[in-house]
C-alpha cells in the first residue's frame, strides 16, 4: 500500500507499507529516496544490497536498478520522489 501524505514543490512524499518485493526497475528522470519508519527495508541494486533500519535514510539515484522488499512480514517507510516520477520494469 502507497500513500501519498505531501506535496514538496515537484515532489511528493508518500507512506509505504511493503508485504512484498517490488520489482526490478529504475527511474530515468528522477532519484528516489527512502526514509524508513518501521521494521527493516531492503534495497537490492545490482552492486549491493542495503538494509535500512528505522530512522535511517538512502537515495537511489536516477538510472540506477534496483528493487525494494521488507526484511520480514512488512516494512513501513517513507518514499520521497519527483512527482512527475517514470518507472521503467526490468524482466529479469
């Protein structure tokens, strides 16, 4: 589930809460970042995998592939992206 919570100038900021993995894709004209709020969030790029805990924050730059999943049952966090966002899936 994805909410969108604010507006930001050309952004938006929204709550997440993951139950699943998302899929491989990136963004071309925009980076994402997420500030995790609950429990752990994995973010897999192709070069490494990052675990955010709770308070902490990562940026996905724009172009970048990468994919998000809760370390468990679910994940709760906070996504900040360009309002405008392109989502291109990659099929593995």
């Amino acid at each position: 589930m994805n909410y969108a919570v604010a507006a930001v100038n050309d952004h938006v900021v929204r709550v997440s809460v993951m139950t699943e993995s998302y899929y491989w894709h990136y963004h071309p004209n925009s980076d994402e970042t997420f500030f995790t709020l609950e429990s752990i969030l994995v973010i897999e790029l192709e070069t490494e995998t990052i675990e955010l805990s709770p308070g902490q924050l990562f940026t996905v730059p724009k172009t970048v592939v990468h994919r998000t999943r809760p370390k468990g049952e679910r994940s709760v966090n906070l996504p900040v992206e360009n309002s405008r966002l392109e989502t291109i899936r990659i099929d593995p």
